[in-house]
C-alpha cells in the first residue's frame, strides 16, 4: 500500500511539473520508478537473479 500512495505521488508531482516546466521528460519517472521498484522485488527473491528472470518471462 505504501507503494501504491508513492507511486501516485510521483506521478502527480510528475503532471504538475511537466505542466508547469513545459518539459515531457517529467513524464518518465512513473515508468522509471515502477521498473526500479520491478528490479528490485526481483532482487528479493532467494533465488540467482537470472534464474529468476527466466522463471518469470517462462510461465504461461
């Protein structure tokens, strides 16, 4: 849940200063912080990080 209320933090505060500044590039940090925050719950898990990425991307 903590992630969640940060997740829509970051985005709010990336509109409003994409508004304001005029600037776009603002609008890449939701996906930069959801991709760290993917990498990282990775990360977490017992296993070699490869092996891990495998098992993911292999289930059906």
């Amino acid at each position: 849940m903590l992630f969640f209320i940060a997740l829509l933090l970051v985005t709010g505060a990336s509109i409003v200063f994409a508004i304001k500044k005029k600037r776009a590039v603002f609008l890449v940090l939701p996906f930069l912080s959801m991709f760290i925050y993917f990498i990282v719950q990775i990360a977490l898990v017992p296993m070699p990080f490869f092996e891990t990425v495998k098992f993911i991307f292999s289930l059906r």
